[in-house]
C-alpha cells in the first residue's frame, strides 16, 4: 500500500477509537493507565534491552552526550514514566467539566462545556519516554493519538508501545486509542501531514528544523514545541548565593533540555563581583561561556568573545552565552529579541523590577528567584506534559490534560423556536 492508504487506516481506526474515548468513565480510564504503569514496570527488561540497541546505534553514527542522554531509557527513566502514568491516573478528569452555565430569556440553558479534541498527532525525535506520556495525557483527556517517533529510538518505542497495548487490550481498550507508527520513512509523515480529514492537532517535539518543517508543511493545525532559549538576569539587589544555586541548576543540571538557560544576563552594577565567582563554578563544571566584550574584560579574556547569532542559539550543552546589561529594561529587551518563548527568570530582590520583568517578558512561563528547569508538566502539577506551547493559541506553556480539551456547547431547551 501506498502511504496516503496506510495513513488513511490508521487515521480511520483513531478517528473510530476517539468517539468511544470521548465517553468513556474516568474509572474506565484510570484502570488502563494503572494497568500500563504496572505492565511498563514488569516490561522494563526488554525495554532497556531495546534502548541499549537504539542508544549502540546511536554512538555508531555520532551522536552528542546530550541526544544520547535524551534517547536513554534506565532503571530510573523507566520509574519516572510508571510514576508519571499513576500520577495522572490520580488527576481530576477535565472531560464533561461545564465551564459557563447561562439560562436565556427565554428558558434556553446553554452550557459551554470541556470535551477532548478528538485525534491528536505527535511527530518526535530521541525521547522514547514521551511515548507513555503521550499516551497517557491523551486517553486521560479522552483523545486518540498518534505518534510518530524518530529513526533513533524506533526499538524504544516499540518496547514501550507493546508494554502499553499489552495493558490496554487487557483492559479493553479499542485498538486505535494510541498507534505507533512504525515506519519511520519521509513519506509517511507527508501523509500524516496531510490527513486533515482525521487528525485534529498536530503537535511537533524536536529540534527547530523539525518543528520548521512541520509547521511549513501541515495542513491540519500546529501547535509548536519550540526551541528554548531559556535566558536568567541576575538583577543588581539579587541574593548572589542564590543567583549562584539557581544559574548553576539552570545550566547545568540537565543541559541537554528545552528549559536550560542559554544565555545569563547580568546587571553591571553585579558584574564585577557575580561574573567571577559563577565562572570559576561553570568552568569546574566543564560549561564553555562565550561572553559579551565587557564579560570578556572582566573574566580577563578567559572566556570566548560572543557573536550576535549566538544569542539565538538553542545550544542544548554544556555553552552559555553572558551578557552584562544596563538596567531591567536593556534585559528584559534581550529577551524579547532573542528569546523564543519559552521560560526566562529574574533573580532579583525588588518588587517593582519583578514586576516589570513579568509584565513585559513575552514567555509562555515566566520566573522570579526560581530555575527555569521547573518548566515541565510533572513540576507544574499536570502529572507530565504532551509538549510545552510557545504559541498564544490555544493553549501556553506545559500542555496537560486541560490543553488537550476544547470546548462544546450543550443547549438544553423546553420546545422553543425562534421567532
């Protein structure tokens, strides 16, 4: 078959699963994903044996510390994902909530009430364990999904996915509720691109070319898992034992992650004292700084010179742009520039400038005194995340199971026309 009629399968049969998930009793739902964690747990052998096949092929073609620490599936990982399945199993569902209840003039009682979107489709890179999360924010949400992984973690997602449809089929869930695409060809992403009759959202997660092309090409709507380029100013009344704790954890504790800090912008009133005491920290870390001409007289050329285009860039290692400004406002500019989004923190012990850096940051999640690591479904209390939006509409930010609900309205009424 060709990849229109493969994807026109697949489509039918999600599109089929979604009208009985859209119904389906939130004891119903919550039994699969307890029966997933538990099966995910029992499977976690073969599971890793399949990443450790994925993470050899990996090595073999090149791949940088950061993309494989992304692709690994270990002991820990695995626990996380069966946490993480328990956890939104213990959430309220928002399926059925009626948000607006309005009784006309005329008897009519028009409720506008929460219900799933319908088919939603993932395209993804190296992150095998987004897999459960998918799965299990979308059947939660009442919404049949779709996932594409990448060619790198094809063996993961396989392991992970026969895990869940053991459970699921055990609990009688229809087949089509979660398919994985297996095929990982070009073609067949076109196709999904293209199935607009039976996909609802679709929903990028990767690198900027990836969420590029996607968005370049669907013709169903896109909702964009975009770079982060994560930025932390350290303002002159900062705590500078904190601003220290919080940057360090920003940059280094996972730098591989959308919501690692990429550049740190420090206030020049600080730098002088902030610039090298942090240094000699990122430096012992093995973080490589390129900094801007005064971050480079103050560190006394220990570091590299920045570029311009280096301040867009989404670095995801162990790099770190600097760059000393002259007020809130020449930060809070930076970031609006070059920023793209996602999370950007202020460390800062005055109101009026925490004020005004959360007022005119345009970031889908921003911080004050705080890690921009926090920027995560399981943190954000939502169990885990199917991405995080840096659109407006419709959703911002960590997309739990209220993202992935629209809105329907119900009207109930006693025999009335209009007249």
């Amino acid at each position: 078959m060709d990849s229109k009629t493969i994807m026109k399968d697949i489509t039918d049969r999600a599109r089929e699963a979604a009208v009985e998930l859209a119904v389906m009793d939130a004891k119903s739902k919550n039994k699969v994903l307890l029966s997933m964690a538990e099966e995910l747990d029992n499977s976690r052998d073969n599971i890793k044996k399949a990443n450790e096949t994925d993470i050899a092929s990996a090595e073999k073609n090149g791949r940088n510390k950061a993309f494989l620490d992304r692709l690994k599936l270990d002991d820990k990982r695995i626990d996380g994902m069966c946490s993480m399945m328990r956890v939104v199993a213990g959430l309220k569902d928002p399926v059925g909530d009626v948000l607006e209840k309005t009784e006309r003039p005329n008897g009519i009682v028009i409720e506008k009430v929460r219900v799933p979107i319908g088919v939603i489709g993932i395209i993804y890179e190296a992150r095998p364990n987004v897999t459960a999360d998918c799965v299990s924010l979308c059947i939660k949400s009442g919404n049949a999904v779709i996932l594409r992984g990448g060619s790198d973690a094809v063996n993961s997602n396989k392991a992970v996915c026969r895990a869940l449809k053991s459970a699921s089929g055990g609990c009688g869930m229809a087949d089509g509720a979660f398919i994985l695409i297996e095929d990982t060809s070009r073609s067949l992403v076109e196709a999904m691109l293209e199935s607009s009759d039976g996909i609802d959202l679709i929903m990028p997660r990767g690198g900027e070319s990836l969420i590029n092309e996607v968005a370049s090409k669907s013709k169903i709507p896109v909702i964009k898992h975009y770079k982060g380029i994560c930025h932390i100013f350290v303002d002159e009344t900062a705590d500078l034992d904190m601003a220290e704790k919080i940057c360090m954890n920003a940059k280094v504790q996972r730098p591989g992650v959308c919501n690692a800090m990429e550049t740190m912008l420090v206030h020049e009133k600080i730098a002088d004292e902030f610039l090298p005491r942090i240094a000699g920290e990122l430096k012992s870390a093995g973080v490589l700084i390129k900094g801007c001409p005064l971050t480079v007289e103050i560190l006394d050329g220990a570091v590299e010179p920045a570029k311009d285009e280096d301040y867009g860039t989404e670095w995801l290692d162990l790099v770190l742009n600097v760059r000393v400004v002259h007020s809130p406002a020449d930060a809070i500019a930076h970031i609006n520039r070059f920023g793209s989004k996602h999370s950007d923190a202020i460390i800062t012990e005055d109101r009026k400038n925490a004020e005004e850096f959360t007022g005119k940051v345009d970031s889908s999640a921003v911080y004050v005194n705080a890690s921009t690591r926090f920027t995560d479904g399981g943190e954000f209390g939502k169990g885990a995340e199917i991405g995080i939006s840096t659109d407006k509409l419709h959703a911002r930010g960590p997309m739990g199971l209220e993202e992935l609900c629209t809105y329907k309205y119900v009207v109930h009424g006693s025999g009335q026309i209009r007249e």
